[in-house]
C-alpha cells in the first residue's frame, strides 16, 4: 500500500520552497517594470489556464460549453455582476443542452 503520509510530506515539501526560493534569490526590491508586470499577471494566467480547459470539458457537447462560455465573456465585458454572469452561462448551457437533445 502506498503511504499517504509520504505524499501529503513531499507536496508540503515542494509547496514550501515554491514560496520560499524566490525569498532567498530575491534579496532586493524587484525595480524592472517588465519582471513587475509579468509577475503581476501570473495568478490570472494560471487561472485562467486552470479554469479554461474545465469549462470546455464539463458539459455533454462541446457546442453547449462555448455557448456558455461566449455568454460569460459577453457579459463580463459588459460588465454585468458575478451572479448574474454565472447564471446566464448556465442557462445558456441549459438551453443548448436541450436543443442538442432533440437532434
């Protein structure tokens, strides 16, 4: 049997120096405007490359999930509330799940 234990200290392990590696290279203050700017846009890359593929792969048919997704992108632009971008997304999967389902 695998050791749980083992694992959950190795992850603890690497998640630790991901976070400590850059205090102990980085002694100053970072000055470069590009290095800022790439390191302001990281978290918003990673999740969107997280979120992206879940989208496209969470429903029956890939149609649905870009009707989902083109409909919260639409809205976000918009500049619509969180809710009520969600639920549209939603409902626009929901609507094209059923339409799909007659053909």
């Amino acid at each position: 049997m695998h050791n749980v234990y083992l694992y959950i200290l190795v992850m603890a392990g690497t998640t630790y120096l991901i976070r400590l590696l850059p205090m102990l290279l980085a002694k100053k203050e970072i000055t470069s405007p590009y290095i800022k700017s790439f390191l302001f846009y990281v978290p918003y890359v990673c999740l969107a490359a997280m979120t992206f593929p879940a989208i496209l792969f969470s429903t029956d048919s890939m149609i649905s999930a870009i009707a989902g997704f083109i409909t919260a992108v639409l809205l976000s632009y918009l500049e619509k509330s969180l809710l009520t971008v969600a639920m549209s997304a939603c409902l626009a999967v929901f609507i094209t799940e059923r339409i799909l389902s007659f053909f």
